[in-house]
C-alpha cells in the first residue's frame, strides 16, 4: 500500500491504495484545507500549515503508509513533447535537457525528467518522450519539508504526467481524439490526446465567480481554444470529446449547454472509475476529485 499526496493552491489530497498493472485499488482518501496563500502556483510559503497537515496524515493509520509519493501542480514546470532517437537513459538525459536550451533560468537551476509515452507513429528507431523542466529550489522545498518531518518519498510526481498515465490505463479512451480539463477553484488545466496520445497541454486562471454563468462560459472558451489549436496542426484528427475533471454533476451538466455550441461532446468523466476497486469500508467516490494521486500510483 502506498500514500500519494498532492498539492494543490488550497488544499492537500491525500489517497492510500496500490496499483496492479492497469487498475488501482483505493483504501482510503481524505481532503485536507489550508490556510489561505500556503501554496502558491506550486510553491510552499508557509511551512507550519504545510507540517501541520503533514502530522495529521501521519496519525492517519488509515491514509498513512511508508511508502509515499507527492504531486505537484505548477506553471512553474515546462512541459514539451518531443521525438528521441532510441539511446541510453543517460544520453536521453542530455537529449531533454537540450530540449530546454535557451529556457529563461532567471538565475535559478533547472532540474530534468521526462516520460516515455506509447504511440502508433512510434518507429524502431524513434520514441516519443513527454519532456519536463522546473526550478530545482521547487523540487527541493518539497524534499526539505518531507526530511524534516521523516517522511521518505518515493517519487515526486507532475499532475500532467499524472493524467497521461491515468488516461493510457483506459481502454475506452484507445484511438480517440479528446481533452481531458482539470478544473481547481479558478485554475485550469487542458491537456489534449490526438489518437489517444499526450500532444499539447496548458493551462489558465479563470476569473469569474465560481458557478456563474461567466465560469462555465470561460470553461468553454478554454476548450475552443485547445479545439482551434488542434484544427491549425492539421494532424488528421478532429477532437471528439471533452472530459472535464473536478466539477459536480450539477456543473458538468450545466457546461455541457456551453461546450455542446463546440461540436464536440462533454462526456460523462464516470469512464476514469473504470480501472478502480474500492476498500469494502468506504464508499465509491469520483476518480475525477483524486486524479492526479491515482494517476501517480500508475505507470511507475
């Protein structure tokens, strides 16, 4: 069993399960608030509240395993997809590094890593690669932190990658053309598959009132966006779906009337409950509210 927590601006989920190939078993999950600006866009600017939450899932005997990895969500991690010839780890080490030549540093050093992702183009020669770079000081704050309080991390997860894993585990989702939205309070995040492989991503605030109709009308004009820059890459694939993560029901359904103007569909998000099992003791919740701990938990 294993401990995944994830940061995000307001709050801290935290979710124990294991993950069997492509399905995960979920033990228990929990939500917990923070004071207002402890993180911000992925930063840790109050240590206490973050230690405090931290001492409240280690005498969670339920949410807390020794095993634990972290998530965090940042415009702070530059995210690119590249093709890589077939090489040593090492040498596909300087390869993405070299994909970030001539990123602004600001003075700051910048850390490394990327994904290997699966596609039908891929040849014997070439692999397809999801390439990251971030500020070092926002990796090491979070390690600092976890040292601190003794917890040993076992990795140390981005949220996209978390939901290019989670959505490579869905057989339903093979050969189509969608995007998949993350949607935290006034933050956006889109990341489009075409033929079911990670393409492009970004991500935006939303300025309106939660719940007004000015909300769900940015929430569709951020699709259009991804919708009209799918169009321009002229790729052969139109986008079929939408799958908008971290709404209610209730939402869901009331952005369905702005995106359906879109021409594409606003598909119910109950296919990513697919590949899950749940401990007999708690009740079945939506994938969607812990995506990014579950996707974390796949593909290691």
């Amino acid at each position: 069993m294993e401990t995944t927590i994830c940061f995000l601006n307001d709050k801290i989920l935290v979710l124990s399960g294991m993950s069997k190939g492509n399905n995960v078993y979920i033990n228990c999950y929990k939500t917990f608030e923070l004071s207002e600006g402890s993180i911000i866009n992925g930063v840790i600017t109050n240590n206490y509240s973050i230690k405090e939450v931290l001492n409240k899932i280690k005498a969670d005997k339920e949410l807390y395993f020794k095993k634990v990895r972290i998530v965090i969500d940042s415009s702070l991690i530059y995210i690119k997809k590249a093709v890589a010839p077939k090489i040593s780890q090492s040498k596909l080490n300087i390869f993405v590094e070299n994909e970030f030549v001539g990123l602004d540093k600001k003075n700051n050093e910048l850390i490394f890593d990327y994904s290997i992702i699966n596609t039908n183009n891929q040849t014997k020669r070439n692999i397809n690669v999801v390439c990251y770079a971030t500020e070092k000081s926002l990796v090491k704050s979070f390690i600092d932190i976890f040292a601190e309080e003794k917890i040993n991390i076992l990795s140390i997860d981005i949220s996209t990658n978390c939901i290019i894993k989670f959505a490579s585990c869905i057989k339903s989702l093979a050969k189509k053309t969608y995007v998949i939205a993350n949607v935290d309070r006034n933050n956006i995040s889109l990341i489009l598959f075409v033929d079911n492989s990670y393409y492009y991503s970004t991500r935006a605030r939303l300025l309106s009132d939660i719940g007004t109709e000015d909300f769900y009308q940015e929430i569709s004009s951020q699709i259009s966006s991804i919708v009209q820059f799918n169009k321009s890459q002229r790729n052969g694939f139109d986008i079929e779906e939408a799958y908008i993560c971290g709404l209610t029901d209730i939402e869901n359904s009331i952005c369905s009337r702005y995106i359906s103007d879109l021409k594409i569909r606003n598909s119910s998000t109950i296919i990513f409950n697919s590949i899950i099992t749940y401990s007999k003791k708690m009740q079945s919740m939506s994938a969607t509210d812990y995506v990014y701990n579950i996707g974390t938990l796949l593909g290691k």
